[in-house]
C-alpha cells in the first residue's frame, strides 16, 4: 500500500486547518478533530488499497524469442481488468545489459477491456541473461493509494546478433532476385546464361545468338534478332575471416567492434548464400578459434548463426598469418577471402599486410576495416580549445596513417573497405554484390 499524492494534501491541509480550528474551539477539542480528520483520511486510504486487491488487473509480458543486438526490440505487455476502470504504473526489472525506452509504464484501463502497452529494449551485448519480474501499482477507485505486487514473469532472454537486419537484407535480396531491383542484374555482366530474349537498342551485338536467331526465322518467320542474357557466375566460395583479438573488444557506438563485424559477417553470409555461393566462416585471435567449412544453402545461415553468437572477443593479439596459413591449407581453389578487422597504421598493420599480400593472385583478398566514427567526427569539429585541437590533431593524424596502410594494400593487390562500423554491413553487402556482378572473382 502506497498513499497517493492526494492522501499528502488533505493531510497537510489538515496541518494548516488545525490553528483555525484551535482559534474557534478549546485547543483539545481542536486536537481531537485533526486527529479525527487525519484517521478518516488514513481509514479510507486503507480501504482504497483493500478494494484494490480484490479487483487487481491481470499483466502479462511478452518478448520475441531471439532479442537483436544494438536493436530496439519491440516488448508487448497486455493488462487487463474486469471490475473497474483504473489506472496502473507497471516497472520491468530487465537485465543491467539491456537499456529500455522507457523505464516506468502509465496506462488506463477500461473496465472489461484489454490494453497494450509496447516499448523497446536495446540489448548492448550478446549471450543469456535473467529478465526478473513485473512491478505493478494499481491505483485505488477513490485515489486515495496505490496497490503494490509483484507479478512473477521472470524467464531466460537469449540476445543474438543482428536478427533484425538479416531479415531486412533477406527480403531485399529476395527481390533483387525476383527481378523487382535489378541494379545488379544487368545485360552483359557476368558468365552464366540466364536467357534469350528480344534484341533492344544499345544491346552489345556480341551477345546476340546468331543460331537462336536463325532457327527462330526458319521457324516462325520473326527476324528480331535474339540476344543472351548473362548472369555472375554461382557456386564459388567466399570465406570470412573474423578477427575477435585485442582491437575488436574496443566500444564503438555502444557496442564492442566485434559485435558490428560479426553482424557484418552474418549479413555478408546471407549475401553469398542467396546467391548461391558456398560460405564457410573462421574465427581467430592467435590461433583460429572456430572454424566452419564452407557450405550452400540456406541451413549454413542458422548453423553460423548458432555457432558463431557465443563468441566473445578477447584481449590477445591476433595471428594474421596464422589464420591465412590456415585458410591456404583448407582451401585450395580460387575464391574470395574477406577478412573484418581494423587497422591502425602501417607500422601496427605490418603482419596484416603480409597475410594479405600472401593471398595475392591466387586468391582474391578482401581487407574490411571497422572504423570509429567518433574520430571522424573529432577530426571535422573545428576548435579554438587547446585541448581540443589537440585531440583533433591526433584524430586526423591517425585516419592519415590509415590511408598509407590502405594504400599499400591496394598496391599489393587487395581490395578495401573502410567504413564506420556501424554502416559496414550495409556497405560491405553492396560491395560484395557488386564483386558478384562483375564477375571480379
């Protein structure tokens, strides 16, 4: 039971009552009125809050199976009363690695209605965690208190990577491989046939099927010439280095740079899938740490899913070599390997640029950098602070020293992609598809 605010003024108007009340009458009777009023408004009170029990609301919560990292997930609670309308403030005691929207819920509920109520919750890191329960107050029909209880509702919470934007990418190249977006899917790129189809102005006339055409006239007498339509070539092999050592465990926008490379491994993962490649992924620091073979189809999503979402980064550093060697000797054949990391400079990098100077020409190496935009934002705020040109100074300093190490590695033949790392997935995908339907590989 928790007096309102209601319960307070009447009080302390009680309080303020009582030397007027003393003026007119003896000062014991006056005494004995304030006391009089003061245990009406308390007896009420009690009574509010009794009422309250035999009429509490019923709330329950409801959480998606799989929470996404660093994504606001949508958390539905539904109360429902049967006697009255009333009013209800609902508190969730969620984990301490959760951050939610809103933290104290008020909602009015209709007598013999349902209501919801939906908030978001941000997970900042992945694994299990314990959701506790539900705190309820529901106000009494006078105002007079607030019912207090607890409504147990505690459970398990798994936190995945990036969930919700695997979904979204998946609907996206679902349509790009429908026909509907066609960017990548144009006449000419690319060495698989896909199909003939009329001769339109601008077609190269090297790909027009001069046979196609001849038996389509000695046929049916129609002389538009026939062309073919080319598509990137399927079933190759893309592998994903990932590095999990001593740089991957800095925080960036909120969450450790691991997390955002392993959300862009997973979306790269379902972007080779979908077009048909086999995908295998490997985890290292100084030794590989989880590797999984290359496979197609849609059942390596959830198995990479599965294996790689227990993964934590950790304060070593990583063998590039060593994950290289490793990756030549389990692959033979031409493919693409991609490796998500970060770079310093080149003094720091040196070991990641011989890796993958290795790779060169017999693979096809692809160096992903994760970068901080917090320091781009450092280096473009001006400033007449003397620390702050300072920081600023060591800010442009290090993304220059990034471009001499990304420099060398063009240079020797690797291609690049250096990207906030909260926008890398989305740009990694798009280069990848981009390798795909011109057929680079």
């Amino acid at each position: 039971m928790i007096p309102t605010r209601k319960v307070y003024l009447l009080l302390t108007l009680g309080i303020i009552l009582a030397p007027a009340i003393a003026s007119f009458t003896k000062v014991s009777t006056g005494i004995a009125v304030i006391l009089l009023y003061d245990a009406v408004i308390l007896t009420l009170m009690i009574i509010d809050s009794l009422r309250v029990r035999r009429s509490r609301v019923d709330v329950t919560r409801e959480l998606p199976p799989r929470l996404s990292i660093g994504r606001d997930n949508p958390v539905k609670l539904e109360v429902k009363s049967t006697t009255a309308n009333t009013w209800v403030q609902i508190c969730d005691y969620y984990p301490n690695t959760i951050s939610l929207n809103q933290f104290l819920l008020r909602i009015k509920v209709e007598k013999n209605t349902t209501s919801e109520v939906i908030y978001t919750a941000f997970p900042t890191k992945r694994g299990e965690f314990d959701w506790g329960n539900l705190q309820i107050r529901q106000l009494g029909a006078w105002g007079f208190a607030w019912n207090n209880w607890k409504v147990p509702q505690s459970l398990k919470v798994k936190v995945y990577p990036d969930l919700i934007g695997l979904r979204s990418l998946s609907i996206r190249l679902t349509l790009q491989s429908s026909g509907s977006m066609r960017q990548f899917r144009q006449l000419g790129i690319g060495t698989e046939f896909s199909e003939l189809r009329n001769y339109r102005s601008g077609d190269d006339l090297r790909l027009v099927d001069w046979k196609a055409t001849a038996r389509r006239v000695g046929a049916s007498g129609n002389t538009s010439p026939l062309v073919r339509v080319l598509e990137p070539e399927q079933e190759q092999t893309l592998l994903i280095l990932l590095d999990r050592g001593r740089l991957m465990t800095a925080q960036v926008q909120g969450l450790q740079r691991f997390d955002w490379g392993l959300n862009a491994t997973l979306s790269l993962a379902l972007a080779g899938l979908n077009r048909g490649d086999k995908v295998g992924v490997g985890v290292f620091d100084r030794q590989i740490h989880t590797w999984i073979p290359p496979e197609r189809g849609q059942h390596q999503l959830s198995h990479l899913i599965d294996r790689l979402t227990p993964i934590q980064p950790v304060l070593l550093e990583s063998d590039y070599v060593g994950a290289v060697t490793h990756v030549v000797q389990k692959q033979t054949r031409r493919c693409l390997i991609v490796v998500i990391t970060d770079i310093i400079d080149a003094t720091a990098s040196a070991e990641l640029l011989s890796a993958l100077s290795r790779l060169t020409p017999r693979y096809l190496s692809f160096c992903v950098a994760l970068r901080d935009p917090q320091v781009d934002t450092i280096a473009r705020t001006f400033t007449e602070d003397g620390q702050g040109a300072y920081t600023r100074a060591v800010a442009l300093d290090l993304m220059a020293q990034r471009q001499v190490a990304f420099a060398k590695l063009k240079g020797r033949g690797v291609l690049v992609l250096d990207a906030p790392a909260n926008q890398i997935s989305d740009e990694l995908v798009e280069k990848y598809l981009q390798l795909k339907a011109r057929n680079q590989l």
